[in-house]
C-alpha cells in the first residue's frame, strides 16, 4: 500500500502549545537571532511537527525553537505537519529531533535519554502491540542500550547521564556551568536529596572548590554505609586537593595574548620555557655578584 503524503499546513502560532515536560531549553541568544534574521528573511523553510491535542489546538513534537524564532520575527503562522501519535512515539520523535542539536546542556541530554528510555521501555510492556511489533522495537535489548546505538554513546555512559537526573535542582544548574565537572556529579548523584542539600554548605565550607571525582566518591560510600554526616562532608570538601600546592595551571586564552595568532601549544611551550631558562641564569648571574 502507498504510503499517504503528509501535508504541511500553516497553523497560527496561538494553536501551537510545547511538548509536556520538554527537556531542551529555547534560549533568545546569538544564534536565536541569527534564526530569527533568516526567518524574517526567508520564513521557516523546514515545517515543524505536531500532534492534535485532546483539549484544542495542536501539541509541538519538533520546531520549538523555529517557533519561538517566528514570534520574534513577528509572524502570526508557520508551517507544520500534523500527524496522529501515541505519547510513547511522539515522546521519541520529540527527543530524536532535538539531539541532532550541536550543542546540548549536560541535564537537557540527561533528561532527553530518561523520557526516551521510559517511553521504549513502555512501548516494549504495551499489549495493544502484537509479538512481532514489541520484538522490532527491543529485539532483546535494553532501552538503554537502543539509545546507545542511536546516539553513539555506550550504554553505560546513557546510563551515567539519566543518573544526573537524581541530582537537585542547584547541583544539576552547576553542571550545566561546568562549575561541577561530569564524573563527580555522577558520584554525587547517588546522594539522598536532604545529603545533596549538605553536600552544597560542605562546598561553601571548602571554600567553594569543586568536588574532584576521588572526593565525591568517598562522599558516595559515606551515604551507601549510613555515615554521610554535614561535618563528614565538611571534612572531605576542605582538605587540600592533591597536586593543588605543587601545580601551577596558565589557561590557554591568558597566554594567547602574548604570542602570534599562528603559534601552536608547542611552540608557546618552547617559547616559556626558553624565556625562563634565560631569566634563570640571569638571575643565578645577580646573586653571584
């Protein structure tokens, strides 16, 4: 049987409501005005995709941001393909659409795999399906490990991102500022909510340093044996970071002001350390005057 071609209608941008619990942020930045420039110029040249809602108007699956460009832009419309779909697919179709983004916030991916893990796992439990149908779907696999072959990502490292989603509020804001690197909060993730509201007074108390992943661990072990006490954790977050003493770090973008634009790591590397050797023997030169 022939396919049925779907058709692209210009819906008013009043009828179009955002996916329940959409996990990706649509920011007015930099590269939402240079959409809404090309929106304003060209219109939406790619028709986004909804689906009708029970209560009135239609349910965004993909176009979020096109949408929010077209308000910017002053239109009162955009084109859309309307198609009939189940939470579960019209859950996926949402997520799919949105990781080809280039840039993802470590919570907006977080949250992206746990709604697409849930919906193939319910997709696999439903009994409206017949044998074969919940076969193609999981085909002996985990959900977890179907997200890992379409996303390039192993299924542990899936798994380790829907862990963030356990994290509070303020921890998870941390990550997305990179003020948290990945594999602590991972850690800190397995916390009980009321010891993640401690860990955050432990931070303070440590002077505000991120955990490194050795101590985030330990703070792990601390909630797993029963332990994890405000003044354990105060312990751990204000001890000295290994190295910390002994490890002088320049950033990248502090030394590129003193040396050409076509210089590599290298060559900057070479260049420091000459420089210190000569200031080194003229300073061995004063002192033996």
């Amino acid at each position: 049987m022939r396919k049925t071609k779907e058709l692209v209608q210009d819906l008013p941008l009043s009828e179009l409501h955002p996916f329940k619990n959409h996990p990706f942020r649509v920011v007015d930045d930099e590269a939402m005005q240079h959409t809404v420039e090309s929106v304003a110029r060209f219109g939406v040249l790619a028709p986004a995709l909804a689906r009708p809602r029970p209560k009135g108007g239609y349910e965004l699956i993909a176009g979020h941001r096109r949408m929010r460009a077209s308000e910017l832009a002053g239109l009162e419309t955009m084109p859309v393909i309307v198609r009939q779909m189940d939470d579960d697919t019209a859950t996926i179709a949402m997520v799919d659409s949105n990781l080809q983004r280039e840039t993802l916030l470590p919570s907006e991916r977080a949250f992206a795999y746990k709604m697409k893990m849930e919906a193939i796992k319910h997709q696999g439990e439903r009994t409206d399906l017949t044998s074969g149908q919940v076969g193609r779907k999981l085909n002996g696999k985990e959900s977890r490990e179907i997200i890992a072959a379409q996303t390039g990502e192993s299924a542990r490292q899936v798994q380790r991102y829907i862990n963030l989603t356990n994290l509070i509020p303020e921890l998870l804001e941390m990550v997305d500022k990179n003020e948290i690197a990945f594999n602590p909060a991972v850690e800190l993730s397995f916390l009980k909510k009321e010891e993640q509201k401690g860990f955050l007074s432990a931070m303070d108390y440590g002077g505000g340093c991120a955990p490194s992943v050795s101590q985030a661990q330990r703070i792990k072990k601390l909630s797993q044996a029963g332990l994890c006490t405000q003044e354990a954790m105060n312990i751990i977050m204000d001890e000295e970071k290994k190295g910390e003493l002994d490890t002088v770090t320049l950033k990248n973008d502090v030394l590129r002001k003193f040396f050409p634009s076509s210089y590599t790591p290298k060559q900057m590397q070479d260049t420091i350390i000459r420089l210190l050797e000569q200031w080194q023997k003229r300073r061995q030169r004063e002192l033996s005057k």
